[in-house]
C-alpha cells in the first residue's frame, strides 16, 4: 500500500475505479512488485475484489489504512458514481445518472435497506394471523418513502426479495413490494389523468401501464420519448419530401386537416415503424397481453 503514497489522487481515483483484470485467488501467488506488469496489477490483487471490482468493504478497508487513502476514497466523486451504478443499476436509472453527492446516495441506500429489514422483519409477529394486509399495515414502510423516496424505498425491498435467503422475510417483503409499487403506479396515472389535455403525459401513462402488468420492470421513459421523437422526426422527413404541403409540417394554428392529408401521415408513419424498423401484427398471438405492453412491443418488434 506504501505505493499508492506516491500517487496524485486523481490516478489513485482511476485505479480504483478499475476493473480487476489480474486479480489472483487465495491459492495463487501475487505477482511480485519488480514485475514487468503495471504497479496496480500486484497491488489491487491483495485487496479482496467483487467480481472484476472493488467491493464497497474492500474500499473501506482501503480507507482505513492511512487518511490520504481514506480522502481518496470518500473525496471521489467518480468512484461513488460508479459503485452506485453497480451495486444498485435500477435506482441509478431512476435518479437519471446525476446527484450531487454520491456517497450520500450511497449511504442512504445503505440506511434505507437496514430500515426495510427491520419493519419487515416485525411484520411477521403482527400480522401472521390476517391473511390480507390493508394500507395501514403497511404504513410504516410507506413512512419510508418520505425519508428516502419512492423509488430508493422500492429498491431496498427488491433487494430483500432477490438476496435474502429467510422466506418469512421473503413473504412479507413480496406483500409490501407488490403493495407499494401498485399505489405509487396508481398516483403517477392519477397525476397523468389530472394534466390539462393540451399537455396531457399520454407517454408517461404508456410506461405506467406497462409497469402496472409486469410486476418487476423498469420501464425508462426517456428510451421512450427518444424512441417516439425518432419516428416523429422521420415521418416529417417523409412528408417533406412525398407530401411538402401536408397540414403537419405547418405551424398549429394554421393545420386544416382533410381524410387526405390524415392518409397521408399514416402513410409515412406506416412506412417508418413497419417498413424501417420492422414492426410487424403479432398475427400468431393476437390476445398476447404483452401487444399493449410498450416497452414489450419494443423489445418483440410486435406492434398492434
């Protein structure tokens, strides 16, 4: 470790950041320091490694042998942001890749997860005689929601149903996941439904529909939009050039729209999803609930 004394922070900050190509076992010899490898090829390796990166006890372990090393550590911004990304993808999703203090995020992860464990764990001794849980037997974790957010609280009961290994934890953390996850759905389509109809957030509404039905998936609505403002800017290049005087290409309040000029953009439209992108009826599985399912049609190039 007396290596890393000689190293400006921000190079230590990028060998921590590095994936453990040349990490050894136990039963293998580290490679020693006059190696013809790189210096952090033998000196990583002696720190326990989770998968190909560091683990967040193998960083604290780091930090704890000298301050420069623990101000490396707990300065680094970037080193936080990629810990968080890899140890909770979903919720690094849902802030949009951007926070002001990682660490932080980090740590209230942490905290959030031990406060779902412990209400969880007392559900048990509560509630094993109710075979159905109402909303007040469940305020406590929605207490949480307040404290951490929506989707931090999610998270950490998602993790309790994947990771742990106590099936009691693993009942009632399913019941509190489900239940959850159902009333935050049910406020975002509520607050849809109350926009103005001039704004109204149909997309938003897509992707809660298809969160809604599939109980586990994360739907980005950025993928959405993106995706949507790709077909929308390939169908005006379309009517430019087929149809330059269709009313879509004018500005709002000078649309007269005709049977014609609606054929028109459906035409472009038509050829942009099912001629470009491969979109096709889903004729073999016509009653497929996965059809009305957004990002399923997306995934399975089925469109109805």
């Amino acid at each position: 470790m007396d290596f890393f004394a000689t190293l400006p922070l921000e190079l230590v900050e990028r060998i921590l950041c590095s994936p453990l190509a040349n990490a050894t076992s136990g039963d293998e010899e580290s490679p020693s320091p006059d190696s013809s490898r790189p210096h952090h090829d033998y000196v990583l390796p002696s720190l326990r490694s989770s998968g190909r990166y560091l683990a967040p006890s193998d960083l604290s372990a780091f930090s704890a042998t000298c301050r420069r090393h623990r101000q490396a550590v707990q300065e680094s911004r970037r080193l936080w942001r990629d810990l968080f990304a890899r140890c909770h993808p979903r919720l690094f999703r849902s802030l949009g890749g951007r926070s002001e203090d990682w660490r932080r995020e980090f740590q209230d992860r942490r905290r959030c997860e031990a406060s779902c464990r412990r209400r969880v764990a007392g559900m048990s001794a509560l509630y094993f005689h109710k075979p159905d849980l109402s909303d007040s037997d469940f305020a406590p974790l929605a207490e949480l929601e307040g404290e951490f957010g929506a989707e931090c609280v999610m998270d950490s009961l998602r993790h309790l149903l994947y990771a742990e290994e106590d099936l009691t934890l693993q009942y009632y953390g399913r019941k509190a996941f489900r239940h959850l996850r159902f009333s935050g759905l049910c406020d975002r389509m509520r607050r849809c439904l109350q926009e103005p109809e001039e704004v109204a957030q149909y997309k938003q509404g897509m992707v809660v529909i298809a969160e809604c039905f599939q109980s586990d998936a994360f739907v980005d609505p950025d993928v959405l939009i993106n995706f949507l403002g790709e077909v929308e800017r390939d169908v005006k290049e379309r009517l430019r050039l087929q149809y330059p005087q269709n009313p879509a290409l004018k500005e709002e309040e000078d649309r007269h729209w005709t049977r014609r000029s609606q054929l028109e953009v459906l035409d472009c439209l038509n050829s942009a999803l099912y001629g470009d992108r491969g979109f096709r009826g889903n004729t073999s599985q016509y009653y497929d609930p996965r059809n009305l399912l957004v990002d399923q049609v997306r995934g399975l190039e089925v469109a109805k």
